[in-house]
C-alpha cells in the first residue's frame, strides 16, 4: 500500500509538470501547426532564471554576479514573465520570417533554435548543475495520509498551480475575445485576417501562453528534482510532446490527460517492473508508438491535424539570382550527371589521400565520409522520399552493434577466434548489418504508413529512444554504457587497414559505392515514385503510385545505407557506446543534409565537410577553447539564417526533381 | 457621380514568373453594385484576394474611399470598412453559429450596436438564429454561405467583396442569395460581386468588368451587355 501510494503522489506530480509543457506545444501546434522544439529549452530556462533569481549571486559565464535573493514565490513568476517574453522573440526572430517557407523549414529552425539555446544557456550557467535553493515553502512539515504518504506542501503547490493555469486557458480560449481569436486561427488563418483578426499578433500569443506554460513547468520541475541543468529540458520536452501527441495535439484537455496518462504509466512500470527505472522511458515511448499505431490523432485529437499539407516538404526549386547565383550556377553544373565530372570528383577524392600526408587530417576525412554517407542515407527518406525521419541514427546502431556484438563478443569473446583469421567477415558484415538494418526500417516503417508530416517525425523519434534505452540498459547484449571495446580494425587479405590513409580509402570507396547505388535508384522509377511522393503524396495515390510500398523501400533502403555505415564505423573507431547513438547525431545528420541540401548527391557530403572541418577550425579559436559548446550554438544560428534565407541548401540546384530532363 | 468608393488603376498580381492579373482596373461607385466576371482563371479571384490584402499586387494602385491601401495589412482593410466573404464561405466549422458571428464583429470589442447588428442579419437570415449554438461546420452548404455573409457584415463594411457566393447551392438557394444581396445594398451597403454565373450577376448589377485571362475586357452598365457580347466574352473572341 504504501509504494502504491507513494507512486501515486509521484505520478500525480509527475504528470501535473508534463501536462503544463504539453499545453505549449498543443497550442503552438494547434495555431501555427509548427512542433517547436525549443520548448524544452524555455522550460530549462525557466529553472534556470527562477534558481538564479533565488540565489544571492550565481557565476554567469563563469563570473560572480550579484542576484536578489528573492523568495520563490516572487522569483517564479518572473521567471515565468521573462521567459513568456522570451519566446515571443524567438518566435519574431526565427519563425514568423518562415510564415510561408517550405513546410521543412520551421521545423528545422525549431530545432537550431532547440540547439542554439541549451548552448547559449551551458555558456551562461556552466556545464555543472545548479542546486534549487531552499526556501520557506518548502521546508514546511510533510502531511501524513493514511500514516503512510507523506504529501510535502509543494506537492500540493505544484498540482494547485498546474490545475489552476490550465483551468484558467481554458476558460481564456473559450470565452475571451483573444482566446475566439486564437481559435479562429487555429481553423482558418485566411478567412481570420478577413475578419480583421490580427493573426500575426494572435501567432505571438500562443508563444507567449506557451512559454509561459513551459517555464512554470520547468521550475516546478527544477523544484521537485532540486536542480538545474542545461540539458534538463530535452527529455521533459519530448515527454511533454509526447504527452500532448498521446492527448491529441491541438486539445488543452487532451494535453492535460496525455501528461497524466504518460506520468502514470512511466511512474508505476519504474516502480512495478523488474529494473522498472532503467526502462521507464522505453515504455513512455512504447505507449506512443501504439497509440500513434491504432490512432493517430491521439486520445482525444482531430484527425484532420495528421494530413500532411498540400505541397513539397523541401520547397521548390530555387532560380540562381542574388547572393547565391555563383553557388547555385556551380552546383547547376557539378549536378547535371555528367559522367566525366563525376569520375573528375571522385579521382580528386582519391587524391586527397595522397596528397594529405598529415594523420591528422586524414582521421578528420574519415569522419567526413563516414558522415557523409550516413546523411545519405537519411536523405534517401527525407531528401528524396519526404519522410521526416528523427529516428535515422537507430540504423547506424544497430549495424554498429550487429558486427561489434558479432566479432568481439561472440567471435572472441565466447568461441575465442581471431578476428585476424576471418578478415573478411567484415564485408560481408558490411551487407549483413546493412541488411539487418533494413529488415528493422521496414518493420518500424510499417506503423508509420498511416502517419503524415509531424506525427512521422515523432514516431521515429520514439523509435529511436527505445533503440537507446536498450542499447543503454540491456547490458548483458551490448555492455551498456560502458561499449564495446576492441572492435578490430578492416584488413585486406591479413594487412590491416589501420593507417588514417587506408580507413580515408576504404571509406571513400563505400561512398562511391553508396552514391552510386542511391543514383542509379533514384534516377530509376523507384526514385520517380519517391520524389512524387515527396512532391504530393496525394496526388501520388491518386496517380496509382503504390505509396505504402515506396515509402516501405524507402526507409529499407535508408536503413541498409545506415546499417552499413554503422559497420564501417564500428570497426574504423575500434569502439562504439550508446552516446554516438543519440538524439543530438540525428539531428546533426538531418541539420548537415539540409545545410549541404536536401534531395542531392553532394548535399550530404557538402555538409558533412563544411561541418567538420568547421569544428576543426573552431579549435583554433580562444572563445571556443573557453566555451566549445558554442560551435553547437553556432550551427544553430547558421541553420537558423539559412531556413530564413535560403531554405533549400547550398546545393539546391543540384536537386534532383520530378522530371527526368534525360 | 461621385467619386468611386474603390478605384483598381492597373492592378497587377504574380505566382512566381506567372503573371495572374494584369493591368486590371475597375471603380465601384458608393450605393452600388459591381460585378466582376470571367470564365476559370480569369483572375476574378486573384484580383479580389489582392483588394483584401491577402495578396500583395506586384504593380498597380488600389484606392479605398480616397487612400491608397498600399501596405495596408488585410485586418487593417478590415478595421476600414472593407468586408471579404471569402470563396468557399470557410465559416471556422468547429465554432457556433453565434462564434462566428461575434467574430465578425472581432475589431468592434464593446461597441454597444453590435447586438443590433446581429439582430438585423438575424432578420435578414432567419435561419441563422434558428442555428446559434450549432457548430458552424454541422450547417448546410447554403447555410454556410448566409453565415459567411453575415459574419462579413458583422464588421459593418462599406464595401463587401463577395466571391462565388452562389457556388455549388441548390438553385433555390441561388435565388434566396441573390435576393439578399440587393437587400444588402439597399440597407447601404456597397457590393463588388465575383461571379461565375454571368446572367445573374449582369442582372444584379449596375456596372460589370469583365476579365478574361487576367485582363479587363470590358467594361459597362450591365444592361448593355447582350447575349452576344456575354457569349463573345466567354467563348474568347475578340471584343
């Protein structure tokens, strides 16, 4: 009785803080249908402020600077106010110049800004967590139910306020003349302005409501935990969204019955199940998974809200004009096919090898292509298919635990061969992981069939944290945290391909390997049915492209390129752990796509250089030597002004379109 | 006569490279009623889409009541007495009839003649009253559309730029609809119609522009329009 109970309070609490955050994004979806992912960093920020204005001084940018002390019932709504305020600018600033850009666009912005914040906020506060100050309220005595739960008072404050806010934007959005406004939006944008409905100033409300919502989530959050940290919002913030997905993104009650919902189930498997703690998450996504499976609009959603808008994911082809004409007449050129100017480029690859004599910089050419290739792979679903896939970097796991599982631990490790006697094992590991990989794309695709723009992108991110939470946690398969150590290096015929020269070779010819086969299937009918599903998937339909099977092929096909590469990559590190596998990869795989341009050959590579050797070159500098972090803010602001500027990449005339010209 | 409430002086609007409306000019005096008319993709819509500001004219002037709307945001155009009832009514389907209504009297917030004015469109739409707390979204197609109507008039506009606003109803409905557009105008309200059924709208009208493949045509009183006119007009030879 007494766990039970004690959960019970738990889960409550738990679920009082995500059904808060969820209001934010259900608001902002349900106005502007944008998922904005910076929301959890407005609710670490909120924690942030809040501690800070509690403190009597607090190190900013590692400086002592003096604060007021204040008691926490004024320092929360300040904290609350700043942040609102705080969102309203991030939403002039990086939105609303997207209001009429491709659909990809926002979302990418959303998150460079996601990232452009919680680097921002590491270089203010400091990589070291910041400890939630005491303060009277809670150092009240506990109440005692049942002579078994004890109820601390700011429990009680937490669920107070969480029912209070909610029952009062309920109330706002339904009888207040702002609040018919918003709604008004949320149905017809057109027909809201010719009613005199200033949408711009109603788009501002919702991210100012939202912000709000989301800080006072994260400070009754940093309360109950007693900390705050600059990555504390990533993991709440895709728990709200998932709670508000559950709900029924759009619906205030369904946001708070989402949290609710999600908080119970993820509080009572920790606290029932064997290990419940290490799987709590797994199960959270789980749940998503089936519910966006039988019923994708969520709990109490519209189901109007999963078709995907008419028109391209990526935009329409750019005209070479302005800033961009030398660049866009270059990659007009380089994109054409021409057969000798491919062979050109690729002998030029080649002769980086032997022109770089520095080791240094060679590894830093592995990394190009090894990136390189895998951006490749996910642009096969994004680029050319129009899938939002946040999930991608599962694949280049499982390939890099499949040989490394398979060499280290069974090989060696339980029959006790030499990796040296079959050599060869790992080109065939190559076509096997990649395999491998695309049996699991294909059967984590199938639920997905029915889902369209955002949701997608949310499964797949559910996909990918469980693929995580087991990597991490079933120890016995994958050593867990710890990795798996003493992957052998590739070896050709017994000589071992150790030197940075020979992975950089190795890796480059699995590229134009990849390349080529990405080109001869995407200059075939199948890549036709992927770009007109990219184009219009309904108009697809309507034309009798079998969409199901296409998109099916198309996330096998991405998988076996990320399996793929995930083999190279196991072997060319000789070590692989959970954290080359997370979240943040597969937003860089999908930022360096977008920056080099989706829907090309040379985007991917394009970005993955440019990036790379970007990090390179940022070791040099003092600033970033006193705050790396801020290479991440950088690429976030970068992202930033290219969805503003220049939404379809670099090499957005290399794009490969609709009509075949040859 | 006395100076146009709305004068359209070379009004050109662009889809990228596609040029839609091109040198478009019309004036629709106070007290009447002006017809635009033209086949699919004459631009009828276009040009009515940019006089509302929800489409920014590539060239051109467009003039209300003397000031240049240049710039002017569409809810602003509002605020000025400029009513939309938009193509395909979009009434907001998941609000009340009521909502609606109260939303078409958004930039009016605690005017004391709004329950007045529900009450002449009310009477003007018996129906709508009938519907008040019905989901906007459960009506019929004609009921939509008075709903539109009056949700325009909500605002009271001096001008309303009406658009297709008999398309797909029932002929009855039809009939019902034109009925109360003149009963509009006579209460004084001044009205730019966009519409496909020719016939009706030269009737209805005391001046019509006729546009074909985003030009002006044509322009007169609608009485000298004949039938060999109407059909040289549709049917594409030169006039």
């Amino acid at each position: 009785m007494d766990i039970f109970g004690q959960l019970l309070v738990n889960a409550l609490m738990l679920g009082a803080i995500y059904a808060l955050a969820a209001v934010a994004y259900t608001l902002v979806y349900g106005v502007i249908q944008l998922v904005n992912f910076a929301f959890g960093e407005l609710f670490m920020l909120g924690a942030f402020i809040c501690v800070s204005l509690m403190l009597p001084s607090v190190a900013l940018f590692g400086w002592q600077a003096p604060m007021p002390a204040l008691p926490f019932l004024v320092a929360l709504p300040l904290a609350v106010v700043i942040v609102a305020g705080l969102g309203v600018v991030v939403e002039r600033l990086a939105y609303r110049p997207l209001r009429n850009a491709p659909r990809l666009a926002p979302l990418i912005a959303a998150i460079a800004v996601s990232v452009l914040l919680q680097s921002v906020a590491q270089s203010i506060w400091g990589p070291e967590e910041l400890r939630f100050p005491r303060f009277a309220l809670g150092q009240l005595p506990p109440i005692v139910l049942f002579d078994t739960i004890y109820i601390r008072v700011m429990e009680i404050f937490v669920l107070v306020a969480a029912i209070a806010s909610m029952i009062g934007l309920t109330l706002f959005v339904q009888y207040t003349r702002m609040g018919r406004a918003m709604r008004a939006t949320a149905e017809d944008p057109t027909a809201a302005r010719l009613v005199g409905i200033p949408v711009n100033r109603v788009i501002a409300m919702a991210f100012l409501i939202g912000s709000a919502f989301a800080a006072l989530a994260g400070v009754l959050y940093a309360q109950t935990y007693s900390f705050a940290h600059p990555t504390m919002g990533f993991l709440p913030g895709l728990k709200a969204l998932t709670a508000a997905v559950l709900g029924g993104i759009g619906s205030i009650p369904g946001a708070a019955l989402g949290g609710m919902l999600l908080a119970f189930v993820e509080t009572f498997a920790a606290g029932y199940l064997p290990n419940g703690a290490a799987w709590r998450d797994a199960v959270g996504f789980a749940i998503l998974i089936l519910v966006l499976a039988f019923r994708p609009q969520g709990i109490l959603g519209r189901k109007e809200l999963n078709e995907a808008p008419a028109g391209s994911l990526v935009g329409e082809q750019v005209a070479p004009r302005g800033l961009f004409a030398p660049v866009d007449r270059f990659f007009g050129w380089l994109g054409q096919g021409n057969t000798v100017l491919n062979i050109a480029l690729a002998c030029i690859a080649v002769a980086l090898a032997f022109i770089i004599t520095n080791d240094y910089w060679l590894r830093i050419l592995v990394f190009v292509v090894t990136y390189g290739m895998l951006a490749s792979g996910l642009n096969i679903v994004v680029g050319f298919t129009g899938l939002l896939d946040l999930g991608f970097v599962a694949f280049f796991a499982v390939g890099a635990y499949f040989t490394s599982i398979l060499f280290v631990l069974v090989l060696r490790g339980r029959f006790g061969i030499d990796p040296a006697d079959i050599w060869w094992l790992f080109y065939a590991n190559l076509f096997l992981g990649g395999a491998l990989a695309a049996l699991i794309g294909a059967l984590i695709g199938t639920p997905t069939l029915r889902l369209r723009g955002d949701y997608l992108a949310i499964m797949t991110l559910g996909f990918h944290e469980i693929i995580r939470i087991v990597a991490t946690n079933w120890i016995d398969l994958t050593r867990g945290p710890m990795g798996i150590r003493g992957i052998p290096t590739p070896s050709l015929f017994g000589m071992p391909l150790m030197s940075p020269k020979y992975l950089y070779l190795l890796g480059l010819a699995l590229s134009i390997l990849v390349v080529f086969g990405i080109a001869r299937l995407v200059r075939s009918y199948v890549g036709r049915a992927w770009v007109a599903i990219r184009e219009n998937e309904v108009a697809a339909e309507a034309m009798g492209v079998p969409t199901a099977r296409y998109k099916l092929l198309s996330y096998a096909t991405g998988g076996f390129i990320g399996g793929l590469v995930g083999v190279f990559f196991a072997h060319s590190q000789q070590y692989i752990s959970p954290l080359s596998f997370s979240l943040f990869e597969n937003i860089l795989i999908l930022m360096l796509i977008v920056m080099g341009g989706l829907g090309t050959f040379i985007g991917p590579f394009l970005g993955a250089l440019f990036w790379i050797v970007f990090l390179q070159v940022a070791q040099g500098m003092p600033l970033i030597q006193a705050h790396p972090e801020l290479r991440y803010a950088a690429l976030g602001l970068v992202l930033v002004l290219l969805m503003i500027y220049r939404p379809q990449g670099l090499a957005a005339r290399a794009r490969v379109s609709l009509m075949m010209s040859k | 006569m006395s100076t146009p409430l709305l004068e359209v002086g070379g009004l050109a609007v662009r889809y990228g490279v596609i040029n839609a409306v091109e040198d478009v000019s019309l004036s629709v005096a106070p007290g009447s009623i002006v017809s635009l008319i033209g086949s699919n993709g004459a631009g009828k819509t276009t040009s009515l889409r940019a006089i509302s500001g929800l489409l920014a004219p590539a060239a051109g002037s467009i003039r209300f009541d003397g000031r240049d709307l240049a710039g002017v945001a569409a809810e602003t155009r509002v605020a000025m007495g400029l009513a939309q009832v938009p193509e395909g009514r979009r009434v907001f389907p998941r609000m009340t009839v009521l909502e609606n209504l109260q939303l078409g009297a958004y930039l009016r917030p605690g005017d004391a003649s709004v329950p007045e004015d529900l009450e002449a469109i009310t009477t003007l739409f018996p129906i709508l009253e009938q519907r008040r707390k019905q989901l906007a979204g459960t009506l019929s197609g004609g009921e939509q559309q008075m709903l539109a109507i009056g949700r325009a008039l909500m605002s009271r506009p001096r001008l309303l730029l009406m658009d297709e606003p008999t398309m797909g109803l029932a002929p009855q409905m039809v009939e019902l609809i034109l009925e109360r557009i003149l009963e509009i105008r006579r209460l004084g309200t001044t009205i730019l119609l966009v519409e496909q059924n020719a016939v009706e709208a030269i009737r209805l009208s005391d001046m019509v522009t006729v546009l074909r493949l985003g030009r002006v045509v044509h322009t007169s009183p609608g009485s000298e329009i004949g039938d060999d006119l109407l059909r040289d007009l549709y049917l594409g030879h030169d006039v």
